[in-house]
C-alpha cells in the first residue's frame, strides 16, 4: 500500500506503539518516499522478549520435526508470492527485479533445507571414567535470538537467521534495516498466515541505536545474530558483554580477486565485473580489489574495462533490462565518490566511470575501473560498497597472498588461475573465510559463510551454520 506505515509484530498482533514518530523509507531509484515504520521505543523490544520467553518452552518442547514442518508453512507462503515480494526488494532496495526474484525463491529454498535437518541434529555418547555411568552430549536450544539486520539482502538474512533459529527450538525477534522494512513487513504478514505459534517469530520496526542496542543488551536475550558493518557489530559485542550474551557477527568485507598470468582472462574479467555489478557492487563478498599479474595486467584492464562500460544502471521497475539499479542512498553514494577521489589524489587513474550520475534524483554511480592502485591506498584496505574495481599489479604469486591477507577484513577471497599448484596454495595460504577459484560469490547454503578478522564470530548455513544456535548440554547418568 502506497506511503503505508508498518506495524510491529508481537507476539502474533499487528500494532504501531502508541505516540511513536514515523521514520521514512526512500526509493533510492527516485529518491522519493515509499513508506514509513515506528520510531519504536526500547519498551517494545522488552514486550518482543517478553513474548518470545513465554513461547520458547513450548515450541522447545515440540519434536523437530513439527518444527520443520511449521517452517516449510512458511517456505510455501514466500513461495506463492515471490513477484510481490521480489518488487518490494526491489523499490525499497534497488536491486535489479531478477535478483531480487532469486533473493525471494532462495529465501523459501533455504527455509526448506534447513527444514530438512529436523531429523539430522546429533549429539555425542561418550563412555566415562566412573564405572556404570555414560555421558550424553545433548544440542539444545540457547533460547530467545535476537536477529539485527542490514539492507544489501534484505529478505533472504531474516530466513537465514530466523530457519536455524527456530528448528532448533529457539524463538526470535528480528529488527530489520530502517532502509528496508517493506519486504520485512510481507514477511511477517505471510508468516502470520501459517499456524506458527504466536510469540515464536517477532518483529520489530526501530533504529538501531535504540531498538537495536535494547536488543543487543537485553538481559533475556540468549544470543545475538548479526549481520551488518564492523562499526556496529563491535557496538553491539560490547552492548551484549553486560549480559555475556553470544554473538555471532557477519561483518564487512574487502575481498581480494588475484589473477594469474596463465589465467582465462575473459573468465576472469567477466566474474569480476559480474561481482562488482550484482547489487550495485553492495555485496560482502563481492570482489572488492584486483591483484592481476603484471605480465597480463593490460589485457585484463582492457576486458575488464569494457565489461564494466557496457553495463548498464536505471530504476529497475522501469526497465527490466538494466543491470544494476541505484546505491542504498545518498550518503552511501557521496563515500564511493569520495574513496574514488582520493584514490586519484593518491595517484591512481580513473579508467571508466568515477562519479554519481546526475541524470536523475535517484543514487546511481557509474560503473568504476581504477589502475594503478597500491596496496597502501585508502581504496585497496576500506569497503567501498558500490561498483568500483582498483586494480593493483604483482610479479609474484608469493607477493599477490601477501597483499590479499594484508587487510583487517577476511571474509571471502578468489583466484582466476589454470595452473591447480597455483589455486591450491593460495587455498592454503589465503587468510580467508571462503575462497573462490576460478568465480565469485555466491555462497552455497550447505557450506560455511564465516569471516576471519574483523570480518566477524562465527558463521551461517549448513551444518557449522545451523549449530551455532545451539549449546551443549552434558548429562552424566549414573545407573
Ligand atoms: P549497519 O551496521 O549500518 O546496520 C545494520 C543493522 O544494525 C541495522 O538494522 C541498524 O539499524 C542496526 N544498528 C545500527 N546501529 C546499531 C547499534 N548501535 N546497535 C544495534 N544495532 C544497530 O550495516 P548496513 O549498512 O545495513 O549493511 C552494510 C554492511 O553489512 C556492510 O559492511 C556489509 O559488508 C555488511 N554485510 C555483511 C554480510 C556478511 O555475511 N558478512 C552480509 C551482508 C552485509
């Protein structure tokens, strides 16, 4: 509905608090307002807890596999409605509408799959020391999780961590990004729509800050699951060290993209750029610097150069053709234009593109190539988040690892190579938490999306991903 403002969802009612301001929400293709949420007070992150206390025992108590079943409700709702879905993403967050399509099926798929482990959780039998007694490693659930979400995929991060969360046996409550609650707002709705228990998925509209550090500091809080920038994530660790309450971080990115001399350039140009465009170059893992061996270091520019050229950026509900829409807003647009600045101050050169589109009201920037940047500049170590690619040289693959790992970031990493001696020491060697060879992202839902350094605590997905939202409960039974 045009301009509507959300409601909150607690324990299974729609509300708006009474007497909270309106927060708008732009689209970033038109810069105009679309929506608005609550400016929710921390009380009703207290009621949020406080509903998802009261649930948890007896969701808890229910077999996994009843769980499971409740969740693929929630699969098949998102299922029945991915174009309506799809067009909130992409109005809200400017991603192109067939991206936005995967984001909406692979959101359902993941909720299946991690349906899917309800007959899979394990523990351990261990024999003990003391006569007549065996010891029983038990994975139970923590409790309430607090989900705290960014923008880049909207949609897809309230089931990445809502599904593990609550098969365990865990109930949530998520506070979506203030820059895309619509898509938030349909999930609710469609979650409401199945027999989920009331107070087991909870939604709350708010700004971080507040809504967020409440949830970061709240006492009845088990665990928080975050995903977001490393500002954030360090002010939400110390927010939840009162409590002593775990987190698990997915942070930023700056991942390094290392090209060999003997590697496919066209595959190699091509995944980069494709990595630089999908979603506006707003991606964690998406290739965020270029090592290209000297030797081939033209040619690939010149590939490279041309791919990012002939991509093509416009309001994605108005032409389905384009390739990437607008950055988030226009903060976002004016830090890529000012690392793209002083990179050039710092002596590197713009080969294509290098400033925000002025042909619109909405936060488009052209697609970025950049030679000649080193390693010690501002735009080979900080996230730019838009389509910008700098492109460094080495001489040696020794030097290019050094340079990659190199970086207070370590969340996914890529080499183009033929030569498997060349691919396989760098998947030694690379201080990363996923590597790519020979493609960019994205991540598999059976793997491991986990970052090193700064880059975040823990991980998501698969069966690494699915117990870090449980704790282990030993039992020593004494017959
Ligand atoms: P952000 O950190 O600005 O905001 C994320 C969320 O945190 C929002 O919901 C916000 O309201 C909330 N928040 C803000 N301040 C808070 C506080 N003090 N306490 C509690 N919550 C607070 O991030 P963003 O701009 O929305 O997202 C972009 C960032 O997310 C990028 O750095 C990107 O790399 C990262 N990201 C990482 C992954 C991953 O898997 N590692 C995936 C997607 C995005």
């Amino acid at each position: 509905m045009l301009n509507e403002l959300h409601s909150n969802y607690v324990d299974g009612h729609f509300a708006v608090p009474k007497g909270a301001a309106r927060i708008d929400v732009l689209n970033p293709s038109r810069n105009a307002v679309i929506s608005g949420i609550p400016d929710s007070p921390v009380a009703v992150v207290d009621e949020a807890v406080a509903a998802a206390t009261a649930a948890q025992k007896s969701w808890a108590r229910l077999a996994p596999i009843e769980r499971a079943s409740l969740l693929r409700q929630v699969a098949a709702r998102i299922r029945a409605n991915t174009d309506e879905i799809a067009r909130a993403i992409s109005e809200e967050q400017g991603k192109i509408l067939g991206l936005a399509k995967v984001e909406a099926n692979f959101t359902a798929d993941y909720i299946d799959y991690m349906a899917e482990w309800a007959r899979r959780i394990e523990g351990e039998i261990i024999p003990s020391d003391r006569r007549n007694e065996t010891i029983f490693l038990h994975r139970q659930p923590i409790g309430v999780v607090a989900g705290i979400l960014p923008w880049n995929f909207p949609f897809f991060l309230i089931a990445r961590k809502m599904a593990p969360a609550l098969l365990i046996g865990n109930t949530i409550v998520i506070k979506p990004s203030e820059e895309t609650p619509n898509n938030a707002a349909m999930f609710s709705r469609l979650l409401a729509e199945t027999d989920m228990p009331r107070g087991v998925f909870n939604l709350v509209f708010g700004r971080g800050p507040s809504v967020g550090q409440a949830l970061a500091s709240h006492p009845g809080v088990g665990m928080v699951s975050f995903t977001g920038s490393v500002t954030t994530g360090s002010a939400i660790m110390a927010a939840a060290a009162r409590n002593i309450t775990k987190v698990n971080l997915e942070l930023g990115g700056k991942a390094p993209a290392i090209v060999t001399a003997d590697a496919d350039l066209e595959l190699a140009a091509g995944a980069i750029k494709d990595s630089r465009i999908i979603n506006s170059g707003q991606v964690c893992n998406c290739a965020e610097r270029v090592y290209v061996d000297r030797k081939v270091a033209d040619a690939f520019i010149a590939k490279l150069t041309a791919k990012m050229k002939a991509s093509r950026f416009g309001d994605p509900l108005k032409d389905e053709t384009v390739d990437m829409g607008p950055l988030i807003n226009a903060a976002a647009s004016q830090k890529v234009k000012a690392m793209v600045d002083k990179a050039v101050a710092d002596g590197a050169e713009v080969v294509t593109g290098g400033t925000p589109n002025s042909e619109s009201d909405g936060f488009f920037f052209e697609p970025t190539v950049i030679a000649g940047a080193r390693q010690d500049m501002e735009i080979m170590r900080k996230e730019i988040f838009g389509p910008v690619v700098p492109v460094a040289v080495f001489d040696d693959l020794d030097q290019a690892i050094d340079m990659a790992n190199d970086c207070e970031y370590g969340l996914t990493s890529s080499i183009y190579t033929r030569d498997l001696g060349a691919a396989m020491k760098a998947s030694r060697e690379l201080k990363f938490g996923e590597t790519y060879v020979n493609r960019e992202n994205f991540e598999a839902m059976q793997g491991f999306h986990a970052g090193q350094r700064k880059s975040g605590i823990g991980g998501a997905d698969g069966k690494h991903g699915i117990y870090e939202y449980t704790t282990t409960h030993t039992v020593y039974i004494e017959t």
